[in-house]
C-alpha cells in the first residue's frame, strides 16, 4: 500500500510539473505571438508607405503643366504639339491653337 501511496504521489508530482510547464510554454507562446504580429503590423506599414510613395511618384510622372494657360493636367488627356525632341502640353484644344498662334 505504501508503495501504491507513494506511486500515486509521484505521478501527481509529475502530472503537476506537466501542467505548469504547459502553462508556461503557453504564455511564452502567446508573448512571442504578440511580439511577430507587432513586427508583421510594422512591415505592412513599410510596404504601405512605399506603395503610397511609388503612387504618388508615378502621378507625377503623368501631371504636366500647360504651356499655355499653367493649368495642371494629367499627361494622357493632354492635347500635344512636338517640334524637335520638345512637347508642348495643352488642357484644352483652344489653349493648343492660342498658344499655335502665338508661337506662329
């Protein structure tokens, strides 16, 4: 009977220490998590920024100004007169035919 007592004692010992370290690991686990997801949130906004950066590099590239008026108008609407290797930008056809009889 002894030996069953002392049996019993062992593996509630063992069983105990079981639990502990589970709940350990667990907490452990759970910090390292938080610590990952911090890191992963920080990332994300490095790429967001960046991608908002190239955005806002490559509108730039596809806004030119007016030669005639000034206005602001993005690259691809734009009406264009070429003379040699130079463009001229326009907003509008009108603008395009003062600024034509202007330069003559």
């Amino acid at each position: 009977m002894e030996m069953l007592d002392a049996l019993l004692h062992i593996t509630l010992g063992l069983l105990l220490l079981r639990i502990v370290m589970s709940i350990i690991t667990g907490i452990l686990i759970n910090k390292k998590m938080q610590q990952i997801q911090k890191n992963n949130a920080s990332i994300l906004e490095i790429l967001y920024d960046q991608k908002v950066i190239q955005r806002n590099e490559a509108m730039n590239d596809e806004i030119v100004r007016d030669d005639y008026c000034g206005k602001m108008i993005e690259k691809r609407k734009a009406y264009i007169v070429s003379s040699g290797d130079h463009k001229n930008y326009f907003c509008s056809w009108e603008c395009r035919e003062k600024f034509i009889k202007e330069t003559g």
